[in-house]
C-alpha cells in the first residue's frame, strides 16, 4: 500500500497574487452552482446551532421586537402624525395615521392607510416598505417606495390617500436605487438610476430628471447629469420662499459634494463653496459645516466649524460668515439642521450629548443650549414635521442608555422643557447591571474610549459581547439593545461598545485617522480594547465574543487574520472582506474614499493588508466564525462572505455561513427574519466561548 501524500491547502488568493480568485463564482449572486453552495452552506449552518436554545431566543427576539407596547415613532405632515408599523399579525407593516390630541393623550385612533401584507399577497410580490414622499400641496397623494425583499433599490409608485389606494393611471417607477421629488401635482423631480445610461458606476442615480405626468420617464427631460465615475446626484425643491427654487447635489465622491442651484430648466449657478463643505439652505439662510479647514476672507476656519449666511449675501459675491460654532478639545460636530429659522447643532462633549439652538435675532446670532437632555446617554433629536416649509419649530427627541429603555420627548415650537410623549417598556432586567466607561490604549499610544455593561462582581471569566463600526464618520453610541439585553446581559453576560478611530465620536480628525492607512490603525484599537478588558480582568481572550456588520465586518476579518489570540468567536456580518474587487463590486466604488484605490499600486500596499480575504492562510490559531450576509443586499455584495467562507474551509477552518434570501443591507425585511439572524449568531457565539445553554439561566 502506497503512502498518502499531504496536498498542500491552496492559499489563493494571496496579496502577492490577488487577481488569482478561483471563487468569483461565488459572486454570481443568483447563480446556479452558487446558490447550491450557499443552500448547502446555510443548512449545515442551521443543523449545527439552530437548536432548541435557538429556537427558544428566536421566538423570544421576535416578541420583543413585535412587542405592542414599544414606541409608535411619527412624523407630523399637514397636521395628522404618519408611523409605519410591524407587529406578529402585520410582519410587513401598516402604514398607517392618527390625530395629534389621541397620540399625545396615549391613545391614537389609527387610520390604517396601507396593509403591506394584503398587497404583497394580492402581487405576489416580497414588498419590504422603504417610506413615502408626500405631496405637499394637500398631502392627499404620495410616492410610495417599495423594495423586494429589503434591497436599496425600490419601485416608485403613486399613492392616493382619501381612497387608501394606488393611483392607476398614475406615477410608477420599475425597480433602481434612487427616488423623486414633488414639484407639482403633475411633475416629480426624477434621481433614479432606472434606464440606459442613467446609473454611476457605484449604481446611484448619474442623472436628475423632470418627469411630467403621463410621461414614459425614459423619456422625461434631462436637466442635471455627473460623470459616470461620479458616487451619484440627486435633486431637491425647496418652496420655503415665494419662489420655487431647486437644488442639485453632485455627489462626486463620499466625501465630496458640489451643490447647484437652479430651477425646472435646470442648475443656474454652482455655489463657490469646497466641497468637503456640508451645505445647507434654509429660506434665505446658507449653512457651512467644514470637513477640512478653510481660508476664506483671509480667515482660517479649523475642520467641523459651523458657518452661516444670508444666502442673498453669499451670492452677491460677501464672503463675511458668521462662527455659530467651534470645535474643541474632545468636543465633536455630530450634525446641524435647520428648523423653523433655527439652526440646531448636535456634537458630542467628550462623548455627552450637548445639542446648541441657534438663532438670528434683531441683534445678531444667538446660541442656547436645548433644555431638558440628559447629561449622559445617548441622544436624538430631529425636527417633529416631514417638510421644512411647514415647520413651527417643534422638535422630537429621543434619550436612551444601555439600562434604561429610549424614552421620546417632543419640545414644543418655543423649545422650552420638553414633555414626554412615550416610554419604552424595559425589555430585560437589568438589576445589578451598571454602565461605567473605560480606555485602552491601542498600538500606537492613542487613548480609545469604550463602554462597558454588565454586573459588578467579576471572576475574569465573564461572556463578553463586543462590537464597534470604525467607519465613514459614523458615532457608534451606547443605546438600549432589548434582544442583546434579554439574551446576554440577563442572563449574565457583559455587553462592550469601543469608541475606535474611523467613526466620527471625536470629529473629523478621528475619522480621518481611522480612514485609508489608518483602517489598520482603527482595527489595532478594537484590538486594544480585547486586550484591555483582560488586562483589567473582566475575562480572557477565549470569552470574548465579537460582532461587526458592513464596515464593521470588515473589521470582525482582520481580528480573525490579524488578531485570533484575544478571540473566542466573531460574527461577521454584511461584511466587506475582499478589498481587491471591492470597488468592483454593487455600491462599493463609492467607498474609496474611505478606503482607497486597489488598483493604485500605493493604495493597494496597505489595503492588502486589511483585505482578510488575502491575508487568511492554513495553520493559523483562527477562533470560531460565523460569516452572515443577505442575498438581497444591493450594497454590500453578499460575495464577500461568501468567498471568505469558502476559501476559509478551502484552507481547513470550520467556517460557518448563513445566507437568507432576502434583507437587504440588514438582519432581515422584517422582525421574524431578523429575529432568527440575532439568534443565530448570539447561539453560535455562546456555543463557542463555552457558554452552552446548560449553564445559561432560564429567560
């Protein structure tokens, strides 16, 4: 009998050779070998931890998220308050509409508008509801936006609201990412990708169109275009004054807008402002919020200043903003948006929420700050009405903490003392369960903050949920998770939030540490944390459980390539991984300026770096992994988990795939797909730091 010889695992691809892919068919999104390997993937993976424990924190995941005494959010529009609501005998949703004195009094007569359910049946169709643009001029009519199955890209179609149903001969739109606008009860400013020709190559809207009704809308007029290689553009009207006026937002890359004004014939005159500027007009008034620092008028303004304007000004050729607001130490720009005449700027003090109201009076530019917000926690707020034009001031907000359920408040027009509207019922028990925050100090000295949940008393040995997103300037705050709560922290688990670089809790200049070089950077301080929770002997590294979605997939990769010893499983999630084809691939050319370039060969010597799908090789100490996408997610290509799960049981790892057929850029269209997708991956993540169900008390 002859020896058996040893086949070497096949490592491709590597950085060395990234273009030697041998499972691009796994990008075939609907592709027949693909679809049996992510059916085959996907059942062994529900074999192996969809349990009877699963089963049971399924159907307690979908109550709490069905729960009928959770917050019905709204928005004002001429008066009456719009919600979109799902619940166990609507998993689609009721869009649906009430009177301001019962929702105040908190018992709202709902006037049910649409039945998702009822008309996906009657179509046949997977209808995933993805909102409404109502027709100002009497808010009797509205373009409803449908998605298959949870995706971006939605079907536009003519909504008549006194009779509850679609309007036959009205506006539709077949299926492509973007949307329209109302100017008229017979005209709709078009920013769509459907037709020949119209789409970027990141898939967005290239045109703005005016589409006038009874029109073939491959034929409605073009007024505004952008270069293919531009990320999108999309169109606005403003009617806040006695002229309709019209913007057009060229998006030419993430970070990067150029704003034109003009009207039905199209853009007039670009506004001569940076573009890495956030622009915003409100009646006679131009907002400026800075990404990176300008001179103007032999002034230096630092990055994340706030500037204003009268508009009239501004294009008259004065160039005199006034400073509404500065920057400082740790005191972070989150967002400014008008309202009423107001200009309300949200920013993060040293991770506390401060919202400043400012205003032009008869002597000048006033600021206060908004009354009534807690000190500590996490904090919304978003003005109470759909259209800026018929705005009296009120504002909506929310206040949250990971113990203590969102509670909405809503500030009257004056913005005195705000009242409560509604109260979230706790979805766990959270006695002895205390928030405290820490730091870790990450590779290169830089202090990160983080937020840790859970009890006092520890044995270094406690289950420990991370997660962080270190991505596009998004702030990843502590809120009140319900489902992670009843499923990890009541049961004695610790619940872990990492403030890491790339996310914009510290302003700009944190992001813009943890973007392009700096990726690697923004994964070494979600190391650090790992790291520093031992350190401080809360747990070990074989206890540690971590998730990441989308950016923050990316981030779960690299602590499997760059970092296994401080993990014992990750949960990778709507990931990107493949940053060689990542640009290729759905929306993803519009992230290279998060990114970089993989086909420039500078950008491509760091990037290989972080692309886990080439760094993965055979013999590594890799934890357990559980790669989870969505077949219908039109930005995130769903080939990214895939390739990695299969190049990774290529080379020996039980990795574990799952792959539902529909969700889009989420954990599911509706609560009980998402409710099985946090299971899923909670159960598989107890499995395998040794939290088995046995030990687990009952919920």
């Amino acid at each position: 009998m002859s020896a058996s010889i040893a086949m070497p695992f096949d490592p491709r691809p590597t950085r060395a050779r990234p273009d030697d892919d041998p499972y691009l068919w796994l990008e075939q999104i609907d592709g027949v070998d693909a679809l049996a390997w992510v059916d085959a993937r996907t059942a062994e993976t529900l074999a192996c931890y969809g349990d009877a424990a699963f089963v049971r924190d399924r159907d307690l995941a979908r109550d709490l998220l069905d729960r009928p005494d959770r917050i019905p959010f709204v928005s004002r529009r001429g008066g009456l308050l719009y919600n979109f609501w799902l619940d166990d005998a609507h998993p689609r949703g009721l869009w649906r509409r009430t009177d301001e004195a019962t929702y105040r009094a908190g018992d709202p007569v709902w006037e049910i508008l649409l039945d998702l359910d009822a008309l996906a049946a009657r179509e046949n169709e997977d209808w995933v509801w993805s909102g409404s643009v109502p027709l100002r001029d009497g808010y009797d009519r509205a373009m409803l936006r449908l998605s298959r199955g949870g995706g971006d890209a939605v079907v536009l179609r003519e909504f008549d609201l006194p009779t509850r149903a679609f309007v036959a001969d009205g506006f539709i739109l077949p299926e492509a990412k973007g949307g329209a606008v109302w100017l008229d009860r017979d005209t709709l400013l078009l920013s769509s990708a459907f037709g020949p020709g119209m789409a970027t190559q990141s898939g967005y809207a290239r045109t703005v169109r005016l589409w006038r009704r009874g029109a073939d809308p491959l034929d409605a007029t073009v007024v505004f275009e952008t270069a293919e290689r531009s990320m999108g553009v999309w169109g606005g009207a403003d009617h806040q004054t006695e002229v309709e006026r019209l913007t057009f937002a060229e998006q030419i890359g993430f970070f990067d807008t150029a704003l034109h004004i003009g009207d039905r014939e199209g853009p007039r005159l670009r506004l001569d402002l940076p573009t890495h500027a956030g622009v915003q007009l409100h009646r006679d008034r131009l907002s400026v919020r800075l990404r990176r620092p300008w001179i103007v008028d032999g002034v230096e303004h630092a990055a994340d200043t706030v500037l204003a304007i009268g508009l009239p000004d501004f294009l008259a050729g004065e160039r005199a903003f006034e400073v509404l607001w500065r920057p400082g130490d740790r005191l972070a720009l989150q967002g400014v948006f008008w309202s009423a005449g107001r200009l309300i700027v949200d920013a993060l003090d040293d991770l506390r929420p401060i919202y400043t109201v400012c205003e032009r009076g008869p002597e000048g530019w006033t600021r206060r700050p908004l009354p009534g917000l807690p000190g500590l926690g996490t904090v919304g707020v978003w003005p109470f009405d759909d259209h800026a034009e018929t705005a009296d001031g009120s504002l909506l907000a929310t206040v949250q903490d990971p113990v203590t359920p969102t509670t909405l408040l809503a500030f009257p027009p004056s913005l005195d003392a705000p009242t409560v509207l509604r109260r979230t019922p706790p979805a766990f028990d959270a006695r002895g369960q205390r928030v405290t925050r820490h730091e870790a100090v990450s590779a290169d000295g830089t202090r990160v903050p983080y937020v840790q949940t859970g009890s006092d008393g520890t044995d270094g040995d406690a289950p420990v949920h991370l997660t962080a997103y270190g991505g596009f300037r998004a702030s990843t705050l502590p809120v009140y998770r319900g489902v992670l709560g009843k499923l990890w922290l009541e049961r004695g688990g610790t619940a872990v939030t990492a403030n890491i670089r790339g996310g914009g809790e510290f302003g700009t200049g944190w992001h813009e540490a943890g973007r392009r070089e700096g990726k690697a950077r923004a994964h070494e301080d979600f190391a650090a944390v790992a790291a520093d929770l031992v350190s401080r002997g809360v747990t070990r590294p074989g206890r540690i459980a971590a998730e990441g979605g989308s950016n923050g997939g990316l981030l779960i990769a690299n602590m499997l390539t760059r970092f296994p010893e401080l993990f014992g499983a990750l949960f990778c999630t709507i990931p990107l991984i493949d940053m060689r084809r990542y640009a290729k691939l759905l929306a993803g050319a519009s992230w290279v300026a998060e990114y970089g370039d993989p086909y420039d060969a500078a950008d491509w010597a760091y990037l290989g770096g972080i692309s886990a799908y080439h760094v993965a090789e055979a013999g590594r100490p890799y934890p357990p992994i559980l790669l989870a996408t969505s077949r219908r997610d039109d930005r995130v290509h769903p080939g990214h988990a895939r390739k990695m799960a299969a190049k990774l049981r290529t080379l020996g790892y039980a990795a574990a795939f799952y792959e539902p057929a529909a969700g889009g850029h989420g954990y599911g269209k509706d609560n009980a797909e998402t409710a099985a997708f946090m299971a899923l991956g909670l159960n598989f993540l107890r499995q395998s730091i040794g939290w088995s169900a046995s030990t687990l008390p009952e919920a």
